[in-house]
C-alpha cells in the first residue's frame, strides 16, 4: 500500500498514537474531509481547464475555413520537387 512495507505502516501507527492519543479519530475525520475538499478543488480547476481548452479549440477550429486542396477544379496538382527514382540495370 503506498509503496510502504508493513513494517513502514506500524510505525507510523505507532508514532500516530503517541503524537495524538485519543484524539486520533477526531485527527481523522479532519483530515479525510480536508482532503476531500481539496480533492473537490482540484476537480473543480481540472473542470475548468477543459472548459477554456474546448472554448479555445472550438474559436480555433471555427476561425480557419474548411481546407480544400484546390480552389478550382482546372489547375493540376504541384508535381514533387524531387526526381522520380529509377532503379539502376
């Protein structure tokens, strides 16, 4: 669990007793519903983020016109810049 051994987790057991006593599970609570409040927070900002990139990638896609390769159907496509392979005989 959380890449600790056991023997990790005892002792932080045991030195979580002795720090808190029996105010352990007040400690508990309190830090489970901290941490799932930051964890909210953390949605929250992930949810937003989404929002302004789906935003941004929607004005982008409706600012570039839709590509055609040609504009009028009677011109030929470009030929390759580079000489046609022949193999040798």
């Amino acid at each position: 669990m959380f890449g600790l051994s056991p023997f990790e987790l005892a002792v932080i057991g045991v030195i979580a007793v002795v720090l808190f006593g029996g105010n352990l599970p007040e400690v508990a609570r309190k830090f489970g519903s901290t941490y799932s409040q930051f964890r909210r927070s953390l949605q929250d900002v992930q949810q937003q983020f989404r929002q302004v990139q789906d935003e941004a990638s929607r004005a982008v896609s409706m600012d570039t016109p839709p590509s055609n390769s040609y504009d009028d159907e009677d011109e030929e496509p470009n030929e390759p810049s580079a000489p046609k392979f022949t193999p040798p005989e």
